[in-house]
C-alpha cells in the first residue's frame, strides 16, 4: 500500500547519513505526535518516513511507514507536556501492540486503537510496519464519547460494523480532503461522532466482553438521547438503536434488568413534561391537544389515557 497522505509534508530518515538517522528519528516522531523514547529492536540502519500537516479544525492526521522499534510514553515525559490528547492508529500493514492501563491491543492490518497521552503507554512493532494516526485534543473527543479513558488499548475491528464504516470513511477522507467543501467544524464534528459511536457501539461489546463498565457508557449515552429527544414523536426503539449503531434486539438486552422499559421511561417522561405545561401559567393558552403533540403524543386521545391512568386524573382538571 503506497501513502494515503499526498498533501502535506514528509520527512524521511533516508535524507541522513545511516548513522545518524535513528536520533534523527526520534526528533520527527517527538516533534509530530508527543514527546516519546523510541529504541530500536536491532541496531542495523534505520529507515522510516512520516508524513503530516494536514487534519479538519483541531484534529490532525499523520502516517508512519517505518522499521521496527519500541516507542514508549514514561510519566516523566507526561510531566514536561502540556497537552493532553488522545491518538488512534490504524493498523495499515503488518502488526503492532498498543499497551495501556493494565491493557494490550494487538493490532492487525484493518484494526485500529485508542491511546492517551496523559497516561503512560508503549507501541510495539517487530517487523516494518504502516499506521494512519489521528491525534485530537482529549477534550473534543470527550465532547462526544463518555469517559474516553475506558476505551483505550482496545482493539477495535475496522471490517465489520462501525468500525468498518469509520475505518473507510477517514481512509477516503483523507485521500479527498482537498476536494471537499464542507466546513472544517462541521466536518470535525461528524467524523468525532463516528469514532465515539465506533467505540461505544455493540461491535465493541461483542469484541471487549461483557465489561460492565461499557454497558453503562453505552446506556448512559442512550438515556442522554431520550432526554434530548422524548417530545419528537418519531421517537422509538428503532431510531434509538440506529442513534448508537446498535441493534433493537441488543437495546432491549442491555435495559432487560431495568425496573422499567424504555417504553415506560419515554412515556414517563413526556407525561412528566406535559404536567409541568398544564400547570404553568405561561402556557395557559396551549390548549390539551397541543400540548399533548408538543411532547411527543401522536393523538389527543392516547393523552388522556395515559395521563389519567399515570396521575388519576384528567389533563383538564390540571389546567382548571
């Protein structure tokens, strides 16, 4: 596979003297990524090349095509730097290891992996190897996947799932970013978005276990949805399911030994916000039947039902 990054800059080892190119090395890989000790597995002459300069808004995009070596990340390094950011590689060719917090990830060509650099870590690739990298601030992926932190060195499918949609999305996005129009922001967003539903989507579930830990991101990002969305009246088991890419039947597994469905919550919570309507003076001139359509009730009549039956009486006598 030759370079995805055309853009850009290179910067080759193959430019030096055989003697000095590992120093040179371990300049690049400090100056591009974070600052890193990089030793190599036999002291023969190095050849590597990293490529970069280019990314959308805060996020920045690097490749490595490189001979073996040992790239680790100490606490004494952590504690010079100043920035702290989360970096995915994709595994291009051959393989690496990604170990962090107690955890190994043996990435595969087509897997790829998370890693922060505000806890010690080590990459480790015995043969010559290809990787993509992302690198952003921790504080934009954050922004969109609950507690990162959990998620890394995990290794993540990029052929199956979400991981294959993600993994072929920035692949192509890469190759046709100086072709596309669409706001850098904007852009930025969507594709953090896709990583953080990459890695808390039921792909991932099946691959790490049933960690408790996931589940309860994954659920705690589903009743943020619902909290966001329950007065849409197109709300239901299927768009929730497709808001996380995961399936119906793996949503009702992970909410199986809750009190109340997800059903229940979602009527819960409109008839909640309805009352809260009928009793405030400031929508007094709502009348019963919009205020049933502006949370979310597809009749006025399947209103009254429900509310009657929830607090044992009528929405009128609310209003009186």
């Amino acid at each position: 596979m030759g370079f995805l990054i055309s853009d850009g800059y290179a910067r080759r080892t193959s430019d030096f003297a055989k003697n000095e190119r590992f120093d040179y090395w371990r300049d690049v890989v400090c100056d591009e990524f974070v600052q890193l000790d990089c030793d190599q597995f036999e002291k023969v002459a190095f050849d590597g090349e990293v490529r970069g300069g280019i990314g959308v808004s805060r996020l920045s995009f690097s490749e490595v095509l490189s001979d073996p070596q040992l790239v680790t990340r100490s606490r004494q390094q952590i504690a010079k730097s100043t920035n702290e950011d989360f970096l995915i590689s994709f595994q291009l060719a051959k393989n690496g290891i990604v170990r962090q917090s107690g955890r190994e990830a043996l990435l595969t060509p087509g897997s790829f992996a998370l890693y922060d650099s505000t806890e010690p870590y080590t990459l480790a690739f015995k043969e010559r190897f290809h990787q993509f990298v992302i690198q952003m601030p921790k504080d934009v992926l954050s922004r969109h996947l609950m507690n990162p932190e959990q998620y890394t060195a995990i290794a993540i499918s990029g052929k199956t799932g979400l991981g294959s949609v993600l993994t072929n999305f920035i692949l192509s996005l890469v190759k046709e970013l100086h072709n596309i129009n669409q706001a850098p922001e904007e852009l930025s967003d969507n594709l953090v978005n896709m990583i953080a539903m990459a890695f808390s989507s039921s792909v991932m579930l099946e691959q790490v276990g049933d960690q408790s830990y996931v589940r309860e991101s994954l659920k705690t990002r589903i009743r943020h949805f619902i909290d966001n969305n329950f007065c849409d009246a197109e709300l239901s088991n299927t768009a929730i399911a497709d808001s996380q890419g995961i399936s119906v039947r793996y949503l009702h597994k992970l909410f199986q030994d809750e009190e109340e469905t997800i059903h229940a919550v979602i009527l819960s919570k409109r008839l909640e916000k309805a009352y809260a309507l009928l009793s405030d003076s400031a929508y007094s001139g709502y009348n019963i039947e919009r205020i049933a359509f502006s949370t979310g009730f597809s009749s006025s009549a399947h209103f009254s039902r429900s509310f009657k039956k929830h607090y044992g009486c009528n929405p009128s006598e609310i209003r009186a």
